[in-house]
C-alpha cells in the first residue's frame, strides 16, 4: 500500500514538473520575442533600436536603453544553487524596471519595479509568485506587495542527547502575502511604517519516526500573521549594486490571535549595510544582521544563518548574528571581482554567546555591469562555509532582501 502510495506521489511530482518546466520554457519564448521585436528596425529610427541592448556609451550589452525607452524587462534566468534545495534548480524572473521620480528633482530615487517569478528545483521544490516595490513622491510614501504559493522541501538540523545532530525533512506548502507602506520623517531619507506578513502553510514530516520533541503537533497546520513597525534609512546611491552610502533596516513585530496568528510571539531584528569606496576601482563593503525571537514560534520561522555556503536554515536559534565583509574590485567600466567573507553566531535559548558554534563562509566571483544607468551589476560567486560548497547567481547584490 505504501509502495503505491508513493508511486502515485512520484507520478504526480512528475507530471507537476512538466507542466512547471512547459511553463518556463513558455516564458523565456515570449521574452525573447519580446527582446527581438523591441531590436526590430524602423526607417528613421536606426541608432535608436541599436541602443537598446547596447550602451551608447561604450557599445558593450546593457539593458538600460532597454528597461527605459520600450518599457521593457530584463529576463533573468538564475540556476539554483541552494544546498537546502537539492543544490541545483531553476528560477525565472522577468523584472520590469521604471526609473524613479524624487519629490524635488534632486538625489537618487529608487526605481519602481515590478516581478514576477517560477521557481522548480530538484528536490521538487517550486514557487510561483509576484513582487511591486515603488514610491509616491507627492506623499513621500514607499510601498512593496509580494504574495506567492510554494511547496518547499526543507531540511531541519537539530543536537538530540543520544544521537548527536540529526538531519529532519519536511515539506512545507505555504501561501505567502506581504504588504508594507512607509512614509518619510526625515530629510536624511528615514522612513517609518508597518508591515504585515500572512502565512498559511502546512508541514509534512518526511520520515517514519515519531515527531521529535521539538515541533508540536499545531506547527504541522497553520496560520501565522506578523505585523510589525519598521524603521528603514537609506543613503545608497542604488539599491541594486552600491559604490557607496549606508543603509540601516529596523524591525518589530509580532503575532497574536488579534493579527491573525495561530500563535504569540515577537521578533526583533536589525541590519546594517554600509559601502565605502576605498579607491575609484575598489568598493568596501560591510554588513551586520541580528535577529531574535520571544516566546516560541514555529520551529520553521526560527532566524537563521544567512551566508552564502551555509544552507538555508541549516543553523538556527533564538537569536543570530553575523558579520560579512565583501571587497570588490573593479577591473574596467564592466567587469569586476569581489572576494567575501564572514562569520556568525546561531544562539539557542539557554545559551551562552561563546557557547554557540562559530559559522563562517568564504568566497569569491565576478560581476558585469548589466546596466550602467540603474547600476546593476550581476554575476557568479563560488562560496565556502563549514561543511558544504555552493555557488550562487547574483544580481544586483548579494545583500539585497
């Protein structure tokens, strides 16, 4: 009964994965068409089309011409990496990019943009989802909305007294949905607003023995609602690939029965970036995170370990901290290296700080300058942490969330 059980599952993965793999393929048709109609070439109008996927510049590939003249899109094709994910998979995301408009006419203003993704990787993992993040300058207002619907296969670590450390699967089916909305206090671009995060997920356990101590029977099916206070600063002169500024992120939330929760807790968490340019060719970067929960949430929403090398939720705690420097150095207008590092901390309760083990992660890659205007950089980095390899697409930042 169980062998067919799981026949019939394995069978429906499949034939979920080729109608997700129809879908994709369908997608990066109809972008590359759109790329080839927008290059097609008008009488009157022939330096105009060439720019579109040229800088005028210096005539190398760059999407600004692109995003800004036809109202186009970058497609952007990342290989999932994630170790938690299988370590290899796929991610589609046309990202539609509209130049921002400031109040006054002066200093950078982050551009409106507009995503949609289609994640499968694997481990049979997928995501289907939408991302808006813009401004309303006449208000001096900043607004973001994602909601999304996944099945995410994740393993959970934990040090049991008789057996050491052992690995636990699940498979997590979420429907996420955030809204937030902030205004600006400041002349020095400090923003306060609120957030709420809804989600409705369930958990299966992929293994045949009994639920360990640690997950309780209602974090299998649930509802968790977060809305939280945020102070978000930011002096970055591009929220995609920074040459310089600072940018400090405050957050508090919680969930109760009056948000929408299945349960009561409270986090906390701040982080700071900050870019300075040492030379004209070499960007200094450096960033700090904490994170901590009150109360208990569900085991799954614990903070983590966020470096690239160690795996999604592969350290968690009541409490985390890290520290990561990356170095870029800037060979010519569009290629660059960087090579990075850090360290960081995941604290159980009842934990001292030295007590805890010490996570770290090394690396190194490179960067193209995919388009100058919005300055948008993207490439590859390779990364180390304590007992696993990745490597990771990047764009814009690594540190962007």
């Amino acid at each position: 009964m169980a062998e067919k059980a799981a026949s019939v599952r394995k069978q429906e993965v499949s034939e979920h994965k080729c109608r997700l793999m129809r879908w994709l393929t369908l997608c990066c048709c109809l972008m590359m068409m759109q790329a080839l109609m927008a290059q097609e070439k008008q009488p009157g109008d022939k330096e105009n089309k060439k720019a579109l996927l040229h800088d005028t510049l210096d005539g190398k590939l760059d999407f600004s011409h692109f995003l800004i003249d036809p109202k186009g899109f970058i497609p952007i094709p990342f290989i999932i990496t994630e170790p938690a994910l299988g370590g290899f998979g796929g991610l589609l995301v046309p990202m539609f990019i509209k130049p921002g408009r400031s109040v006054n006419g002066k200093g950078y203003a982050p551009p409106d943009i507009t995503a949609l993704a289609a994640m499968y990787t694997v481990n049979n993992s997928w995501v289907l989802g939408a991302f808006r993040s813009a401004s309303i300058p006449k208000w001096s207002m900043k607004y973001r909305a994602a909601a999304g619907y996944g099945s995410i296969n994740l393993a959970f670590y934990r040090e049991l007294p008789s057996a050491g450390e052992k690995k636990f699967s699940f498979n997590i089916t979420t429907l996420p949905v955030m809204v937030s909305l902030s205004k600006k206090i400041s002349k020095q671009d400090i923003y306060i607003g609120l957030q709420y995060l809804h989600l409705n997920s369930k958990v299966k356990p992929e293994f045949d023995e009994p639920l360990p101590d640690f997950i309780k029977q209602e974090e299998l099916d649930n509802q968790t609602a977060s809305l939280g206070v945020f102070m978000d600063w930011d002096r970055r002169n591009s929220i995609f690939t920074p040459d310089k500024g600072a940018r400090l992120y405050l957050l508090g939330s919680a969930d109760d029965q009056w948000t929408g929760s299945d349960f009561t807790y409270q986090r906390v968490e701040g982080a700071l970036n900050w870019f300075v340019p040492v030379k004209a060719n070499w960007i200094s970067g450096l960033r700090t995170e904490i994170q901590h929960v009150f109360n208990e949430p569900p085991f799954y929403l614990l903070p983590y370990i966020s470096l690239r090398g160690v795996p999604i939720a592969r350290y968690q705690g009541a409490t985390t901290v890290l520290l990561e420097t990356e170095q870029r150095i800037d060979l010519n207008l569009r290629w660059s290296v960087v090579g990075f590092g850090g360290l960081g901390k995941a604290i159980e309760r009842n934990e001292s700080f030295d007590d805890a083990q010490t996570v770290y992660n090394i690396g190194t890659g490179f960067r193209y300058l995919i388009a100058r205007i919005f300055r948008i950089r993207a490439g590859i980095d390779i990364a180390k942490g304590p007992d696993s390899f990745g490597y990771y697409i990047v764009f814009g930042h690594n540190w962007n969330r």
